[in-house]
C-alpha cells in the first residue's frame, strides 16, 4: 500500500491552529520562530490569539497555513512517527503545494515563506478587500452550474474555480455575484452555497 501525504490550502485556516505542536514540540515551535523572523512580525501571535477576520487576510493566511503544516509535519518527524521511508508521494491543494514541496525537500522552508510573501501579497492586490470571494456549491453538477452562472451574469462576474468532489464544485468571482448565490440557492436548484474564509477569488481570471 502506497502513503501520501495531502496538504491543505487556503480558506483551512483557525485561530489556534498548531499551537498543540507548538506547546509540545521544540521543532515546531523552531518553525514559528523562523515564520516569525523571515515576516519581520509576529504572524505565530496572530495564529495564536488574533483575530480571525485578520489571519483570513491573504498576505497573512498562506504563510500561516503552510507554516502550520511544516510545524506538523516536524512534529511528526520528531517524535518518530513519519520520515522520507514512510511516505510515497506528496500534493497539495492550492497553497498546499508549497508545503508540499517542503516536506519533501524540493524547497526549503525560508524559502517558501520568502515566496508566500511575494505570492500572497500579488494574489491580495489582485481585487479591493472583500470585492473578491469563492464559495462551495453543494448539489448541482457542471452543466447546471454553468448554465445558473450564465444566467446570472448581470450581477457580477463569477468562474467554476474547483470541481471537488461529485456534489461539490467551487466558484469563484465578485462578491455581489457570490451573494446573489448565497441568499438564493433553494430558488436556482442547489442544496446549498458556503462561503469560504478566503479574502480573493483564486483560481480564476480576476
């Protein structure tokens, strides 16, 4: 049988995420110190005990995230239940291919958070604040989709941005478009539109 191991991407993200690792594992708490020193501020007390609306915020969400599960992953390392024999492969969704990618060696960590910073602050630029979002369809396939965003391409511009799962496709656009979905969903035929904690909308043209 064959290991992989999956990271997460943006929008996963919790106040209080890691701080178990942090409080038990000398190699965790080194990766939030280097997070902290390559920043030049303090993102480990925004992870810690900010608030949630702030750690949301791109610039600050994808280096946080992808810390996180390197400070994990070390974790796992230390205490001997994980090494390079262990694990077969590596992916990431999203944000989670930086990780990825150090957790099998191709990048070091420093360097992935130097590129977060460039990365993180391009994609927050890209729409004002709270212009821009993604949320999760639940029921409806492709077809129906398309067809429910074409015919609601008045109120904003909005992208299939991930097709999940059966049952669950993200979209991505402007807000307004977004919320049109969000408070008239029974009426266009879908079970259900959640918002994701994400501050852009990723994987589209905007």
């Amino acid at each position: 049988m064959k290991t992989a191991l999956i990271f997460p991407g943006q929008g996963s993200q919790y106040i209080g995420m890691g701080h178990d690792f942090y409080s038990a594992f000398q190699s965790s708490r080194d990766i939030y110190d280097q997070l902290d020193r390559i920043m030049g501020k303090s993102l480990t007390n925004l992870i810690f005990k900010g608030e949630q609306t702030e750690l949301a915020l791109t610039e600050n969400s994808q280096p946080s995230i992808m810390a996180t599960s390197i400070a994990i992953f070390a974790a796992l390392e230390e205490s001997g239940k994980i090494d390079s024999r262990t694990f077969h492969c590596v992916a990431g969704h999203s944000l989670g291919e930086y990780s990825a990618l150090v957790a099998n060696k191709s990048l070091n960590f420093e360097d992935s958070v130097e590129l977060l910073k460039i990365r993180s602050k391009a994609m927050q630029q890209s729409m004002p604040a709270g212009t821009g979002g993604m949320a999760a369809i639940i029921g409806g396939n492709e077809t129906d989709i398309t067809d429910i965003i074409n015919d609601i391409s008045s109120k904003g511009k909005i992208f299939i941005a991930n097709d999940n799962a059966v049952g669950q496709i993200v979209i991505s656009g402007e807000m307004k478009a977004i919320d049109y979905l969000v408070s008239n969903a029974k009426e266009l035929g879908l079970k259900r539109v959640i918002k994701l904690s994400v501050s852009a909308p990723f994987h589209c043209e905007l």
